[in-house]
C-alpha cells in the first residue's frame, strides 16, 4: 500500500521529467560543433545521413548523452540513500568524501600502473572505484560508530575524509607525469570524457543491477527516517540495514564516477528537489531523483559542450556552478528557520 501510494501520487513528476529529459536530448543531439537540423537528424535515424553526420551522432553525441544519463541518476540516488542514512539533507557522496575516496583509488591506478592496461580500461576502472569509494565509505562508518551511528557524527566525519583524500589526490597528481597530470585534472573536474560506447557497457551494469536493489531497500530508508527506537519495534535490523545501503551508495557513486570523474553537488541537489516535489517516502522519492539527476546532468553537458565552443567546459563545472549557490542557499534557510 505504502509503495502504490507513493507512486499513484509521483506519476505526474515522473512523466514530466521523461518528457524534459527528451526533450534536452533532442537538443543535444542536434546542436554542437557540426550542427544536425531536424529533417538530417530524421534521415540520419532512419539510415540516410552522411557517414560524417552518422559519426558525429552514433560514435560521439550519442554515447556521451548515454553515459550522462545514467552518471546523473546514479549519482543522484547515491545522494537520496546517503541523506536518509544521515537524515541530513545536505549529504552527498562528494561532500562526504566518497567520490573523493572513488577518485583516489583511479588516480592510484593511473600512477603505480601507468604501462598496464587496467590504468586505461573501462571495465576495470569501475572495480578500482568501487574498492576505493567502499573503503572510504568504511572508515566512515567506522569512525562514526559509537553505539550505534550518529548521523550528525556520519556527516562530520564524512567531510574530514573528503578532505584527507583531496589531499592525498593533489600530492600523486603532483609526482604525476604531465601527461597523465592533465588527465587526472580534467577528469576530476566532472568531464564525461568517456565517449565511447564501451564506457556505456562498462557502468551499464552496475546501474541496472545497483539501482533496483537500492529500491527494494525503499521500505528500510522510510524506517531509518523514524527515531531511534521506532525501526527496532517494527522488525529492521538497523545497522545492518545501514552498513548494506552505505556500501550501496558507495558503489553507485564509484561507478559513476570512474567513468564522469568527480561530479560533486548533484547528489545533493537532485534528492532535494526531488524531496520537495514528492515528500519524503522513497518509494517515490528514489525514482524522481534518479529522473532529476539525469536531467540536469545531461543539460549540464549539453552547455559545456556549447557554451564556449570550440571549448568543452566540463560537466562537473557547470553542475558546480548551479549546485554551490543552491547548498549556500539550504544552509541560510536552515538558519531562518531555526
């Protein structure tokens, strides 16, 4: 009852967001360098374009939107299960040191196995990330148990390792060979620099598999949102709920950031909007901010590819740009509230 309620009452935003999703998509692929109007997008769909314009679309546009896509809604429900753990809305896995931790584990990669093929390959790249953004996400978890998990303490604790792995990722930077440096550095500003449809297949996985667990999990994270004592009397083991959705979240986040770099500010931004359109009931909660995530991320990427063309701003950037001012504006209205 809980779920079909929360879905019967989301339908709407659901179906809006698909439709600005398509719409943005449309745009994307049609706009950039080589321009494609409507009637050569049509052709080129049906099989009658010029192999140019099929390149353009096919080999770089297209897995590039692809990609977005999916980075934006894992991302996005990253955020969501990281802010019902800490029932804090100002949570996300660039905040609290995961993505960092995600990013560390590729930059280590890149610098002790520079000749090898697993420093290049989108299909290890992703396990690398994981290991890296699970193992961050347990010392948190560590650091953060005392009795039980504190959320305040969770989020406290989060950021001091968002800032001990920035750190550390500025010094192997710096002993980095310039090329890989230059590599390194726009890829963890947030650059979809995976263009290619095998980076598609490499996170295709790890979204369509993590994404329905996490919301068979909706049930726990509705739970979690109730005082303490509430969970245990109706039936959830609360820390092992906990441990199981922050190395769910971590996961996600390391997958996605494995192929778009360190997009910080959109698993924050996205489950609050979502939250505010939909309540707070995940059931419909996680779904919105998935569509959410996509949506902006793909538009993201659709204005720092045009913006200042030929120049390609990353991703990450103008997500940055739209996210720091939103967070500046939660914390003021936090504290008119209070």
């Amino acid at each position: 009852m809980d779920m079909r309620f929360a879905l019967a009452s989301s339908w709407k935003w659901v179906l809006l967001f698909i439709v600005f999703i398509l719409f943005v998509f449309g745009v994307s692929l049609s706009i950039g360098k080589l321009p494609v109007g409507p009637f050569d997008l049509a052709a080129i769909l049906f099989g009658n374009g010029t192999p140019q314009s099929e390149l353009v679309l096919f080999t770089i546009r297209l897995p590039r939107m692809v990609i977005a896509l999916l980075i934006g809604a894992g991302l996005a429900v990253s955020g969501a299960v990281l802010q019902g753990l800490s029932r804090n809305s100002l949570a996300d896995p660039g905040i609290l040191g995961i993505n960092a931790g995600a990013g560390l584990a590729v930059v280590l990669v890149i610098f002790f196995l520079q000749s090898s093929e697993w420093s290049s390959s989108p299909f290890m790249l992703p396990l690398f990330a994981f290991i890296g953004a699970v193992t961050v996400a347990a010392l948190i978890y560590l650091f953060s148990y005392q009795d039980g998990v504190d959320p305040g303490r969770l989020i406290l604790i989060g950021i001091g390792f968002n800032a001990l792995c920035g750190a550390a990722l500025m010094i192997f930077q710096l002993k980095m060979d310039p090329r890989d440096f230059q590599k390194a550095a726009i890829w963890l500003t947030g650059s979809i620099w995976g263009t290619q449809w095998r980076y598609v297949l490499a996170l295709v996985p790890w979204i369509f598999i993590l994404l329905p667990v996490i919301y068979a999990k909706s049930r726990a994270l509705n739970l979690l949102q109730l005082n303490d004592q509430a969970p245990f009397t109706l039936g959830l083991h609360v820390e092992r709920e906990r441990k199981i959705l922050l190395v769910l979240s971590a996961a996600l986040a390391g997958a996605c950031v494995s192929v778009g770099g360190g997009i910080s500010f959109l698993g924050l931004l996205a489950p609050h909007l979502a939250r505010r359109l939909t309540g707070p009931n995940y059931f419909s909660l996680l779904p919105v901010s998935a569509l959410i995530g996509a949506f902006i991320l793909l538009t993201a990427d659709m204005i720092g590819k045009n913006i200042l063309a030929p120049a390609d701003v990353p991703a990450g950037i103008i997500v940055s740009i739209i996210g720091a001012p939103y967070l500046v504006y939660m914390l003021l209205s936090r504290k008119q509230t209070s």
